[in-house]
C-alpha cells in the first residue's frame, strides 16, 4: 500500500509553498495537482483558463482523475500532494480522500489568502488570482465574501 498526504486549503493558504517542505521531511516526491492537470490538458493552458474555457464542470472532472491518478495509480511508494483548492467539490474526491491519504487541512483566514497570491509569480496564469471563484456562484473573490470550505473529516 502506497503512502500519501493531502494538503488541502483555501487558495493561498500555501499548499503549493509547504507541498516540497513535507515532502523533504518524509523524503519522497510531491506533486502539484493544478499543475498535473494543466500538463495532462497538453494545452499550455493554465488552470484558469481551462475552467473558463471549459466550464467548471469539465476542469472538476479533470481534477478528480488527477487525484485518482495521484493517489491510486501512481508508483511511488510516498508522495505529497497539494490539491487544488476545489479538490473538495466533489464527493468522489472527498471519498477518495478519506480513503487513501492523510489529509492535512492548511488554514488560512480570507484575507490573508486573498493577500498571498500577490506575492506569486504571475507568470503562471494558474495562480489562485488568475482564477475564478469556485466557493460559491458570486462572482466575487473568497475574501469579499469571507466564505471558507470546511476541512474534509
């Protein structure tokens, strides 16, 4: 049975930053699910784009086979993955979840993560500004709207 912890979180809550971090201090790989997905779409889109051009429907799909890749397909024996922040949307992934990994929950307040994309690269157009919200069919940023998603239990 292979090894995985899950970082899952609010956009800008630093899954991407601590994903490398765990993984050095368990010495094993780790992955970026927005950018797995992203390359599996062998577009040279970003993230954002691809929901927008798609529709969210289509880019959750996309995710829940790249979590299902990176958790029951994938060979190595550990592995860190930083889930996008939508992983949640879907009950497949949740269960999936659940079952194969250790989730770890990074907390971040609105704010804060509104604050933290800033500081990103905007060279990759799959940073969390870049994206649109997925909290919630407002069409504000998650921190306009003070909404957060409850951890995975």
């Amino acid at each position: 049975m292979s090894e995985r912890v899950a970082l899952i979180g609010l956009s800008g809550a630093g899954k991407t930053t601590v994903a490398p971090k765990v993984a050095a201090r368990l010495g094993c790989d780790w992955i970026d699910l927005d950018l797995e997905i992203a390359r599996a779409a062998g577009t040279g889109a970003g993230v954002g784009d691809l929901i927008r051009e798609e529709g969210e429907a289509a880019f959750r799909a996309r995710e829940a086979e790249a979590l299902r890749q990176a958790l029951e397909v994938d060979r190595r024996p550990r592995l860190v993955v930083a889930c996008g922040a939508g992983a949640l949307s879907l009950r497949e992934n949740l269960d999936r979840l659940r079952a194969r990994a250790i989730t770890i929950w990074l907390r971040v307040t609105p704010g804060i993560a509104a604050e933290k994309p800033a500081a990103s690269s905007t060279s990759n157009s799959w940073v969390p500004s870049a994206r649109p919200s997925t909290t919630s069919s407002c069409s504000r940023p998650c921190s306009a709207c003070s909404c957060s998603r409850p951890p995975a239990s």
